[in-house]
C-alpha cells in the first residue's frame, strides 16, 4: 500500500506540474490578442510576466509548505491559479493585466510546481532514488509544452481569448483534485519508512 501510495504521489506531481507549467509556457500567445485588446504594445504585457517570473521566483511558498504541508499549498495554488485565469479573461487596463497574470498567476505558479512537489515527493523516497524521481517529475513538468500551447493555439483560432483563458481555467482545477496525492503532514512530519529506502525501480515493479 504504501509503495503505491508513493506512485501515486509521482504522478500527482507529474501532472500537476505538466499542468501548470503548460499554461504558463502557453501565455506567450495570449500576447497579441490581448494587447490589441488593451490598447497597449508588447512592452505591458512582457512586464506583467516579468513580475509573475520575479513572485514565481521568490522561496516564500516552500517555506508555507514546510509548515503547513504540500497538499494544502497546492490546494491553494490551483484555485488562485483558476481564480487569476477568470479575473485575466475579464480585464480591461493594463492596471488589471498585472494585478492578475502578473501578481495572482505568480504567487500560484510558485504553489504548483517544482519548489512545493519535489519537496514533497523527495521527503517519501530514499536520497538514492531522489534524483531519478525528481527527473521524473521535472520531465513531466517540460512535457507540457507539446501538450498546453497546442490547445491554446487551436482555441484562440477557433474561439477568442477570453473564453481560451476559461478553458485554461478549468485545467487548472484539475491540480485541486492533484492535490490530494500528496501528503497531508508539513514537511518537517514526514519521514523516510523502511519501505522507501528501497530502489525505486523495485517499488514501481512491487506496485
């Protein structure tokens, strides 16, 4: 049971973060839409993903996952990352394009990827299988690359990109549900079972 809770945990990083990172690396095309909506160049919309870069950047959220755990950091992220997506799809300045992709689409980048889930995975696995682990999931989270700016494209020919944004919305709560595959207990809680001193390639074949 426990090896496959511990696979589980994997693939609930894995897609969180292909999740999240797919959307971020997919808002590069929301950039001409949106400006011609706005009124303003390129130079607002680079800025506003400067700031969201500078906020995702910052270690305050693997410090609130130390304390309160990873599941509940994650939690939070999917839904401000949801709410961030819906207010982005309904402004109408420059003032509201940082406010929301700049400042809330930052904070919950920084709560859904690598800082809150490696830290989280890589407490449940010996220190021998921690690399090949975290390759996984950080493999996973450059996959989503080939899977989100695809999307995004066909939608945006196919739709306008408010209602893309929705839809970017909606896969963002799939990290809520995600969420429940890592542990519940903060990080200083968790301890390495005897179980997890075993090589990881014999836990996925025993699961």
């Amino acid at each position: 049971m426990k090896n496959r809770t511990l696979v589980f945990a994997i693939l609930s990083a894995s897609l969180a973060v292909m999740l999240s990172t797919g959307i971020r690396q997919s808002f590069g095309l929301l950039l001409q839409p949106i400006g011609q909506t706005l009124g303003t160049g390129r130079t607002v919309f680079s800025l506003a993903i400067a700031l969201s870069n500078i906020i995702y950047g910052l270690p305050l959220v693997g410090i609130l996952a130390d304390r309160i755990g990873s599941r509940r950091v994650l939690l939070a992220g999917g839904g401000l990352y949801a709410l961030g997506l819906v207010l982005l799809s309904r402004i109408s300045s420059a003032g509201g394009l940082y406010l929301t992709l700049g400042g809330m689409v930052g904070v919950a980048l920084s709560a859904t990827t690598y800082v809150v889930v490696l830290g989280a995975v890589g407490q449940m696995v010996s220190p021998d299988s921690r690399s090949r682990v975290f390759g996984i999931i950080t493999a996973a989270g450059s996959s989503g690359m080939f899977v989100v700016p695809p999307l995004v494209q066909f939608l945006l020919t196919t739709s306008n990109w408010q209602r893309t944004l929705l839809v970017l919305a909606a896969i963002s709560l799939v990290i809520l549900l995600l969420a429940f595959g890592l542990p519940n207990k903060p990080g200083g809680d968790l301890g390495v079972s005897a179980e997890s001193e075993e090589p990881f390639v014999k836990i996925l074949r025993r699961a």
